[in-house]
C-alpha cells in the first residue's frame, strides 16, 4: 500500500539528501529541471529536423588505402574510366535500335553532354560498340561520371533523375550505379524510419502499460524515450558539421535510444515504487532510489557506452558513426533518467499510481516471484540446469562454421529499387561492364618506346592471371597471356602525360572470397624495375576494407573486454563475476552470429523479411558486436547490482542470487521486451543490413534476458559459491578505496 502524502516535499524530509546538490535542485525546483528539459529538447528537435538531409551514405572506405589512392588518380588523371552514374535505356519488347528507342538514346546522349558537372563516358548511341548493348538485344547503356562533392553528387543526380529517368512514350530510363544506390539508400531509410516508429512506439506503449499497470507510470518511460530520441538527432546534426556522419547511425539512435530509456525509466521508477510502499515520504524514497537505482544506471551506461565507443578504433566514418550516436543516445538516456525522471516523480507524487489498468494490482517489493523460484532451482541443480542452455546456444552458433565475409552493394535494397533493378540486369545482360573490373593505374609510367613495351609486357603477364578475362591497356589487348589488338590501340584513352592505366576485365563478383583473391593476385603480380602501380576497384576494395577491420578487430574486442572488466570489478569487488559475464556474453555472441549466417547468408526467412541472401559484410558484424556486448553487459550490471546488494547486506551466496534475481529479473524480462520491439522494429526496413542489426541485437537480447541471466547466471554463481566474491588482497583494498556498488557502501 502506497502511503499518501503532499505533493509538495517537506524541507524536514530533505535532510538525508546531505550534500548531494543535484538531489536537492531536484526536490525543491522539479518546475525548473522539467522546463530546462524542455527547453533542450525543443533545441534539440530544431537541430534534428533535418539531420537525415545532412548525413552520408556510403563509409566503407578507408582513407589512404591503396584501392582509394588509384581510385583518386583514375578521377583525377582519367575522368572517362570510372564512371558512376549507369543510365539504360529500352522499350519493354522492343530492341535497342527502334527508331523510338535510338532517338531517346540520341537526345539522352546529348543532355548528359552538356550537363554542367557531367562527363560523358560513353553511349552506345554514340560509339555502338557491344560492350554497351545488352547480350538479347533488348537496351543500350549510358556512362557517365557525376563530378563534385558526395552532396553535390547526390543533388545533380536528384536533379537529372528528376529531369531525364521516365517512361515517355513507352520507352523507359532507369538509373542505376553508385549514386542512384546512395540516393535510393538515403530515400529508403528516410521511409524506413517512418514506418519503425510507427510501429514501435504504439507497442512500446502497451508493454509499458502491462508492466506498470497505471498510464501515468507507463508513460514517463515512453516520454523520456522520445525525447532521447531528439537529443540523439540533435547531437548527429552538429557532428555532422564537424566531421562524416553515416544516415544510418540513425536507425541505430532511434532503436537504442527508445529501448535504453525505457530500459532505465523503468528500472528507476520501478525501483522508486518499491521504495514508496516502504518509507514515509517522497524524498527519503526518491533518495535511496538515486543512490540504488541511479548509480546502477551510470553503470550501466558507461558499459554500453564503452562498447559502443570501441567502434572509434576503426577507420570506416561508417563504424564511427554508430559509435557517436550510441554514445549520444546514452548520455541523453542517462540524463532523462537520473534527472528528468525523478522531476517527474516529484511532481507527479502518488499521481504516478494514477488511471490504473483494471485486474492490475501493485506488486509486493519482497515477494519471492517465479524468476526467484527459479533461481532456487538452478543453484540446486546448476549443471543440469545449464547443461541445455548451452547445448541451444551451441547448435544456434553452428552456422558460424561456413560463414563468408563481403561488402554489402546494391543487393541490400529492395528487388523495387530502381538501382538494384539496373545492377540486376548489368550482371545478367551486360557482364563485360560489370562492376567487378579492376583498374590498375601508374602515376609516374612513362610514354617512351621502352615504357610502352614495358606495359605490353606487364599487361600481357596480367591478362595471364587465373580468373582474368581481358586486360585492356594503352599499350594494346590481352586475352590470356596472348595480345588481340594491335600496339597502340588504347590511344589515349589509357594514357595521359605520364600517367596510364590498365583495365583488368573478370567475371569474378566483386565483393567475394573469389574477387578478393583476384584483386590480391593482381596485386601480387611482379612489376617492372622502377614501376609503382595502384590496384582499384571494388574487389580491391573489399581487401583493404577486410584487411583494415581484422587489423583493428583485436584491438577493438581488447578495450571492449579489459573495460567491462574494470567496470565490473568496481561494481562487485569480485574478479570472478567480471570473468564469467565476459565468457557468458562470448557464448551469446556465438549464437546470434550463427543465427545471423543461418538467416542472412543460407537465405533461410528470405521470403518473410523480404532480403536477397548474401556473403556476410565484414562491417556490420563487428557493429552488431559492440551493440549486443555493450547491452549484454547492461543487463549483467542489473543482475550482478542487485546480487551484490543483498550480499553485502549479510545474505549467504544463495539466498543473496535469489533475493537478487527475484527483484531485478522481473525488470530485466520487461525491459527486455521493450528493448526487443525497438530493436526488431528495425526488421520493417526494407535494406538488409539494417535488418541485419535488428534482428542481431534483438535476439541477442532476448536469449541474454530469458535464457543467459535467470539460469546460466545462478548456475555459474551456484558452483563457484563463497569464491564468487573473491579477488586478491591488493584488488580488495582497491575495492574499498575506490569501488562502487548499488547499496552505496
């Protein structure tokens, strides 16, 4: 029973608060610290109306690379050989030469040519050779290369779409190539974002409703979310002004910060409520739920905060994004909830009880629930107990064995999209202008009679490299170690000054195991004396992309692991404890990524979630990572907080782990929920790696919360027992100086 007072918090009933300003500002001036909220968030808002316009898509690439190196040369040496805008043009039915269809060619070939910030690369409307007509005779392409900045391309590329892509009198315009798939992947995630938080929120509020039983209650954590959200929009939109951000760290501020503000909304004011039905008055409540509640959330916070901060090691903006808007989203979080929250709370008084659901009634602080009944059972019986949670964990890992690593291209977007409909047909119809070409590229070459039989040479050794289809060089074509065009015959299309560069044509996918081993052939390929080359493309790519990840990798998983220790260690006093949550989030890890492979890459729900199966990116992983470890940690400081509470309170190991489980489990399975609609929210996108992270974080936080936490958690504390608090005698000074735990001691 919830004892009534006044809303207004007597001054008597402030003395515990002792010297804690923040407390005091809270309890005496909640007006204030509720209108400065919202005073930042209306800022915050203003700033992220239009955040999604200013950031990028793309950020695979790492800068100083070699593929990026040759790829700067070829733009700046031979405009004409790197084109990034692919037009087709056909009448469904047709051919490529009716009349109808070669005058849109015609007129089609003319406006790219004197477009401003457009280089005609070729058309075959203007050099028909087969290269550009598609193998049944049915289309004709249009190359072209966009120049600019990635926003001046992206709006020319609007703007000629706009003008030019139509179906005018039967004959169609599609655009497709690097640009239309960033411009179709920037439109696509603004639609997405749309309909994720349509869907999210109305759910969101219903859980909340059942777990909190009452609409004022339910509504605070729903409301703090919300303006995490702003915050986090806001925080992009000035990093956006200082350095690369990805559009897609914004699915990831919105998912996180919708479920890590429920996450500790809900663990405040549960454990708030807990405190009102056992002491007199408002501050004594809301002062042991800061000192509790609160410093398990800054905890908490710094954990994910710190996982998600690893990603800065990595040299992709796309990485580093995702780790300013989950910091962002976390320092927004934690201050809605340790400082807007018990605003709240103060104002609302016992009107936090208030509209309650009918059949709900409020639930005892002390009971023994079923999560601690079932802790009971597994400290009986941990091996038996575990036994079964780890074999499922196991089996779900299984795929891991035969997964394969890529880049993510145009196949992430939907089968409609017009980018992926002209990729679609380039592979099929078009293969000797596929993307999975190479270019080799020298800077400094030379034009002299010996530099040319020098290039002849090496390109002719070239087009003898396994999977080579043709090698095409100013210095003539090669076919498999044998010249088929004269000397010369490149004319200056390979050549400028001293500059040239060699077109390696392969029917290789560019971003797999195949084109990457390519790419390094290539590479590995001896030169001759006193020749430098750059190989570019995007198989080349993938090598340096891979190369940079597995680099950083280690270091990456190294601060994630010592860190959470560290953290961990202050909150328990216990070595033990960190060790076991590091391997139990390892096991969990495992599982999520076979079940990742076994659904993104063998291709199984394809048909439910609408993707096309694909070779693992070697980016996104290492995402998902951070995420699922940074939350799978948040949940152990919940569990391991309350434990060590109630040991340090005097219980035995067993009675604490039950008394513990019985009282942040419960919040740990709501909360869980929460953050597993906001997380697989994420599954109504229609680009598949933000599936991808969806589905990654949200299993993993369902098997962390339902399966690792309530049975793998006591069973691991039931057989190590007494020395599951234990650490060396230097640590434990360390402990009492500077450790923290939830009981404040």
């Amino acid at each position: 029973m919830v004892n009534r007072t006044n809303k207004t918090v007597p001054r008597s009933a402030t003395t515990s608060v002792g010297g804690n300003r923040l407390l005091r500002l809270i309890l005496h001036q909640p007006r204030a610290v509720i209108a400065a909220a919202v005073l930042l968030t209306v800022i915050a808002g203003v700033l992220g109306v239009g955040a999604v316009a200013h950031l990028k898509v793309g950020g695979y690439d790492v800068e100083q690379s070699e593929s990026i190196r040759g790829r700067e040369v070829l733009a700046e040496k031979f405009p004409n050989s790197n084109p990034n805008l692919v037009v087709l043009v056909d009448r469904p039915g047709g051919r490529v030469d009716d009349p109808d269809v070669t005058a849109a060619g015609r007129s089609l070939t003319r406006r790219f040519a004197l477009a401003a910030g457009v280089i005609l690369v070729g058309s075959y409307w203007d050099t028909p050779v087969a290269e550009l007509r598609a193998k049944d005779g049915g289309s004709g392409m249009i190359l072209v290369r966009v120049t600019g900045n990635d926003d001046q391309k992206a709006k020319r590329i609007r703007e000629l779409h706009d003008t030019l892509a139509a179906d005018g009198g039967g004959v169609r315009v599609r655009f497709g190539g690097l640009l239309q798939a960033n411009n179709d992947m920037d439109a696509q995630v603004k639609a997405d974002l749309t309909t994720s938080e349509t869907v999210v929120i109305p759910l969101t509020l219903g859980l909340l409703l059942f777990v909190f039983g009452t609409v004022v209650a339910a509504g605070v954590p729903l409301l703090i979310g919300v303006s995490a959200i702003i915050g986090a929009l806001g925080v992009l939109r000035v990093l956006s002004v200082l350095t690369d951000v990805s559009v897609f760290s914004v699915n990831l501020a919105t998912a996180l910060g919708l479920g890590l503000a429920v996450d500790y909304s809900l663990l405040f004011v549960s454990r708030y409520r807990d405190e009102r039905r056992r002491r007199p008055d408002i501050a004594a409540a809301l002062t042991v739920t800061m000192r509790t509640a609160g410093r398990t959330i800054l905890f908490s916070a710094a954990t994910v905060a710190v996982a998600l901060s690893c990603l800065l090691v990595f040299d992709q903006y796309l990485l580093r994004s995702f780790a300013y808007a989950g910091v962002a989203v976390v320092g927004v979080t934690v201050l809605g909830a340790t400082v807007v929250v018990p605003a709240l709370l103060v104002l609302l008084g016992d009107r936090i009880e208030k509209w309650p659901l009918p059949g709900r009634r409020a639930r005892s602080g002390h009971a023994v629930g079923r999560w601690g009944r079932l802790a009971a059972v597994v400290l009986r019986y941990p091996v038996a107990t575990a036994m079964p949670v780890v074999m499922v964990l196991l089996v779900l890992g299984a795929p891991l064995l035969h997964v394969r690593f890529g880049l993510a291209d145009e196949r992430v977007l939907p089968a409609q999209a017009e980018s992926r409909q002209v990729a679609d047909q380039l592979r099929e119809q078009f293969p000797a202008t596929a993307d999975g070409s190479l270019s080799v590229v020298a800077k400094q070459w030379g034009s002299s009679r010996e530099a040319t039989y020098e290039l002849a040479d090496y390109a002719q050794r070239l087009s003898g490299v396994a999977g080579v289809r043709r090698v095409d060089s100013a210095a003539g074509s090669f076919v498999h170690g044998a010249p088929v065009e004269r000397l010369g015959a490149g004319g200056t299309r390979f050549q400028y000054a001293d500059a040239t560069w060699l077109s390696v044509l392969t029917d290789a996918e560019p971003y797999s195991a195949r084109g990457a081993d390519l790419a390094r052939a290539v590479r590995a390929l001896p030169v001759p004396a006193g020749r430098t080359v750059l190989v570019t493309g995007q198989s080349a790519q993938l090598v340096d992309v891979t190369a940079s990840v597995t680099d950083r990798a280690p270091l990456a998983f190294a601060l994630i692991a010592l860190s959470s220790l560290f953290l961990l260690f202050l909150l328990t006093g216990s070595v033990v404890l960190p060790l076991q949550a590091l391997v139990l989030n390892l096991l969990t890890l495992v599982s999520v990524f076979g079940a990742m492979v076994w659904v993104f890459q063998d291709g199984h729900l394809q048909t439910l979630l609408g993707f096309t199966p694909s070779t693992q990116s070697v980016v996104f992983p290492i995402l998902v990572f951070c995420i699922t470890f940074g939350l799978s940690m948040d949940y152990e400081v919940f569990v391991l907080a309350r434990i060590t509470e109630q040991h340090n309170a005097g219980m035995a190991v067993g009675p604490a782990v039950i008394q513990g489980m019985s009282h942040s489990a419960r919040v740990i399975s709501a909360a869980a929920a929460v953050l597993c609609v906001s997380f697989l929210g994420l599954l109504t996108s229609r680009v598949s790696f933000i599936q991808y992270m969806g589905l990654g974080a949200g299993l993993a936080v369902l098997l962390d919360a339902y399966l690792v936490r309530p049975i793998l958690v006591p069973a691991f504390i039931g057989l190590t027992g007494r020395w599951t608090w234990w650490a060396p005698a230097p640590l434990r000074a360390l402990h009492q100086r500077y450790g923290l735990s939830e009981s404040g001691r």
